[in-house]
C-alpha cells in the first residue's frame, strides 16, 4: 500500500496543521458573526419611513411633470424640470 502522507515531513505537519487551525477559527467567527448579525437594518423607524415616502414621492411628481413637459401638456409656472 502507498501511504498518501509519507511525502510530508515533521515541519509540513505543524504548517498544515496552523493553516487548519486559522481556517476553522475563520469559520466559527463567521458562523458567529452571521448568528448575531441583525436582519433588519437599524434605521427602521417610523420618521425614516416617512423621510422615504416623501422622497419617493418627489421624485415620482417630477418625474410626471418632465412626462407633461415632453407631452406638450406642461405647466407654464414651473420650470424646474431639471
């Protein structure tokens, strides 16, 4: 029989050994920090919430008037189409 870790000498073994040891140290920080990692982001509060809505609905409005602008249907006040 061919034994498969004849090729490895005393120094090779403490070597391959710290690489295991560093990756399964690497892992359970992961596994760790996956666990505790919150799912939802922080800032999930009612202010934020509105803060996004009404950006959300600025944009939608200057959207629709640069729509009636390009249709010809545009308010002749307003010129901050920009």
């Amino acid at each position: 029989m061919v034994d498969i870790w004849a090729p490895l000498s005393g120094t090779d073994w403490m070597t391959f050994l710290i690489l295991a040891a560093g990756i399964a140290l690497l892992t359970i920080i992961g596994v760790i920090l996956l666990v505790l990692t919150p799912e939802e982001p922080p800032d999930t509060t009612a202010e934020a919430r509105e803060r996004l809505i009404a950006k959300d609905r600025r944009t939608a409005d200057l959207h629709r008037r640069r729509l009636d602008a390009d249709a010809g249907r545009a308010d002749r006040i307003t010129r901050d189409l920009t």
